[in-house]
C-alpha cells in the first residue's frame, strides 16, 4: 500500500482555486495512478478532515519548443476535494 504522501504530491494555488476555498473545495496535483477512494483517504489522514466528494481530471501537459525542436511537458492528474459542512478546514490554505 502506498503512503498517502506519495499519493499527494502538492497543493494548487491559483485565483480559480483560492475562489473555490469559500466552498470548501480544495485542489491538489496528485498521482496518475490514484483513484478517487485513495485520494480520499490520503487527504483525510493528512489533515484529518472529512471528505465528502472527489472530483478529478487528467491534465494535459502543455506543448514547449526549444530552438528547432518541439516537445511535451509531463502529463499530470488534477484533484479537486469537497469537504464536508461539518468539517473543519485544511490550515494549510489558511491566509491565502
């Protein structure tokens, strides 16, 4: 079993996000291979809140040049985590 550090691998911080914070809506970079029950899981023994739903999508990594040469930044799975009303929120976003 993976550890739910592996699972999550960092918060997204950007002016859609922040917005959704007021609903209680938090979004992470999380692994390709996670499914929804284990990022669940992951984000509450993190920071120990309740999770009511998991919304995820597969990102598309963007398409760069370097000189003559064109090529593909990674790929990447995007995770947006609805808690519950009676949860108490993620400090971590605190301030932001």
């Amino acid at each position: 079993m993976r550890s739910p550090h592996d699972i999550i691998i960092k918060p997204i911080i950007t002016e859609a996000s922040t917005e959704a914070l007021a609903d209680k809506k938090y979004t992470f970079k999380v692994d390709k291979r996670a499914n929804k029950t284990e990022i669940k899981n992951a984000i509450e023994q993190i920071f120990e809140v309740k999770v009511a739903k998991v919304n995820t999508m597969n990102m598309l990594g963007k398409m760069k040049r370097m000189g003559a040469n064109i090529g593909r930044r990674p790929s990447w799975k995007k995770a947006i985590v609805t808690l519950t009303e009676d949860s108490k929120t993620i400090e971590f976003f605190e301030g932001m």
